[in-house]
C-alpha cells in the first residue's frame, strides 16, 4: 500500500483556530520561559511556537534524553538566535527541579510534563501519581516560592469525571493548582503568581493519538481497530491546542480553567472511515474495520465541563473559561501526601481508593478498580 500523509485539518469538520499574537507577545518577549515536558508533542511545539516571540530564554526540560537531544538540535536551526538551554530532569525529583530554578529562575511556565496513556496508566498507578501529582505539585511548589510570574498546566478533558486513573491524576493535579492558587490569596505569603489550567480533548498526530496508529494499521495493509462503533472524542490539532495554551496563558488572571471550543465530538468510526478513503481505499472492502471492545478505562464519551461548572466566554470566541470552586488547601495536600505514600509503596488498591476518595466522581470504566467505586 501507499504511505499517505494526511493534512490533520482535513480530519477535521471546522475552520482552523486563530491565537492573539499580540497578547502572547506581551507575556513571551523577553522573559525566561520554562517548557516541561519539552521533547514531547505537546511540549515541543510550545518551544517552537514560544521561540517566535523572542524570549530571552527557553528552558526545555525533558527527562528523555534522546527526543530531548533531537528537539535541541531542531531548535538550533530553527531559532539560531534563541537561548537554548536542555536539562534532563524528572519532575517528580524536587531537589533536581530546585536547582533548575535556582540556576534559571524562570518567569512564565508551560508544565506539559505528564503521562498520557490511559491503558498503561491503569496498569501503573504509581506512575501516574509520581509524574502527574508530584510532578506538577513540585513544579508548581517551585513557581509559587520563586514567585514566577504566570504558570499554566496543560490538562485534559480526560480529567472530568474521570472513569481512568490517568484523568483522575490530571484532576488530582488540577485540584492542588485551584487550591494553590485560592491559598496565595488567603496566606501569608502574597504571592505574585498566576495559576492557570487549560483543559482540551485528544491532539491529532500527538503521541499516543489514535491518527499515527490508524495510519500505520492502513499502510501495513492490515486491519484497522476501532474499540467501539458508538466511541466519540473531542479533536484538535498539536498546533491549535498550543496556540490556545499560549494565548490562555497570556489573558489569564490567575485560578481560571480555560476550555478550548473542538467543535463537535468526532465519533472515531467516521474518523478510521475517512482516513481510508484519503489513503484511496474503500472501507470495510480494501481495509477492514475491526472492533475489539472497550480497553481498560475507556469511555465512550469524554466531558470537559464538570457538574458544578459555570461557563464565562472571552474575547476569544474558542476560549471559554470554567468557574470552579476550589477546595481547600490543607485537605488537597493531605490527600495528595496520602496518595504520594501508597504510591511510593507501589500499593496499587491502596493509591487507587485514595484518589478517588479526592475525586469521588472518578468512577471506573470497563476497569477492575471499579470494586473500589465509593
């Protein structure tokens, strides 16, 4: 078979999404901006992107060292005349993050670090807490006590009523920002930073996205595997999602979780279908389609609004900004400190109950956890 290489806006059944280039500009332009999660799909994109508003320097952190060396040498032919500086770090070691921070002392943040995968997170619990609460808890411990000025975590819709423990992390995650933020306003200590969430569906062509797997399963001349015919997802591409980041990140005042408008839900049958037909096939005859059931922690649907959600607009009319009630910060750490404890034991039951006593909407779908649902 013939290799296609899809145009990803054609995947997609509405207009391209425009960012504010001015307001980003003004947040950008000579600051020192650290991007973690660097040599990811999300995160390597928001380098590239930052770099064209020329800041005094990009801090690209990675603990992958490979993808990390790769992204450097891009960006060195791509932005000669940027700041380029690479540090191997895990987030969820605060001791190395401290002495990023001492030595860079960062004033915007992009935290992109994060596991994604919903099925190997199910398996690995632990994994998901040490990267997805630690980590962001770390990052964002860091940003607070340096006084950094905006610092924006890249959620997912995932995180809403989550039915995985991979979106119960990211909303473990979204919680200790909300409280962390509700707590620079009522401590003592009057911090200047703004904490941010953004939270937005599946990214075509990222890592993990469902386009580079059908891609291949059509150009192997093998048979393409949906889960569901009824499973629907929220699309949009890498570069739309970090340009609403960046503009988010810019208009932000501090304790927003800011949605970005996809469109309609795309159901993935259409999806695997119309790939097909751009690879010159004819589904179901040259290329089969084949259902294999619901993976552990998958839904048929993803949410981005919560329940107790209240929807502001903003002059960006694929900006929405969600109203949602922090929690106070002493129980979100207790929980969180509890959650770290079980996961350092590798107890997987253990880490599991816990979170879900902090996110008593996360309920198991299709997951043996489900025994655990409160």
């Amino acid at each position: 078979m013939v290799k296609v290489d899809y145009h990803l806006e054609d995947l997609l059944d509405r207009k391209p999404i425009l960012l504010d280039n001015k307001s980003i500009s003004h947040q950008i332009t000579g600051k020192t901006v650290l991007i973690t999660g660097a040599a990811g799909s999300i995160g390597s994109e928001i380098v590239r992107q930052v770099a064209d508003f020329g800041p005094q320097s990009i801090i690209m952190l990675d603990q992958a060292e490979t993808p990390l060396y790769l992204l450097n040498l891009e960006m060195e032919l791509l932005a000669p005349q940027a700041n380029l500086y690479s540090e191997i770090a895990d987030v969820s070691n605060k001791t190395t993050l401290l002495a990023i921070f001492k030595k860079y002392k960062p004033d915007v943040i992009y935290h992109a670090a994060a596991y994604k995968h919903v099925q190997m997170m199910e398996k690995n619990p632990s994994q998901a807490v040490f990267a997805n609460v630690l980590g962001t808890k770390n990052v964002a411990d860091l940003a607070y006590s340096y006084s950094v000025d905006t610092f924006v975590m890249i959620s997912t819709d995932k995180a809403v009523n989550p039915g995985n423990v991979m979106g119960a992390s990211k909303r473990i995650a979204e919680k200790y920002i909300q409280a962390l933020h509700n707590k620079k306003h009522t401590g003592a200590k009057k911090a200047k930073t703004k904490f941010l969430i953004t939270r937005f569906g599946n990214v075509l062509g990222s890592n993990g996205s469902v386009v580079p797997v059908f891609s291949k399963q059509i150009f192997d001349g093998g048979t393409v595997t949906v889960t569901h015919p009824d499973i629907t997802r929220y699309f949009m591409t890498i570069k739309e999602a970090c340009q609403l980041v960046l503009e988010a990140g810019a208009i932000g005042k501090g304790g927003e979780v800011y949605i970005f408008d996809m469109g309609k839900q795309v159901k993935i049958l259409d999806l695997a279908h119309k790939m097909i037909r751009m690879a010159g096939f004819e589904p179901g005859k040259e290329v089969q389609i084949k259902y294999i059931g619901l993976r552990p922690g998958e839904k048929l649907f993803e949410e981005l609004l919560t329940d107790a959600s209240k929807i502001v607009p903003t002059h960006n009319e694929n900006i929405m900004i969600s109203r949602e009630a922090p929690e106070d910060y002493g129980y979100v750490l207790k929980c969180i400190n509890e959650i770290v404890f079980y996961a350092k034991k590798y107890e997987n039951t253990e880490t599991v109950f816990r979170m879900k006593k902090l996110v008593p909407e996360f309920v198991s779908a299709n997951s043996h956890y489900d025994k655990l649902d409160l």
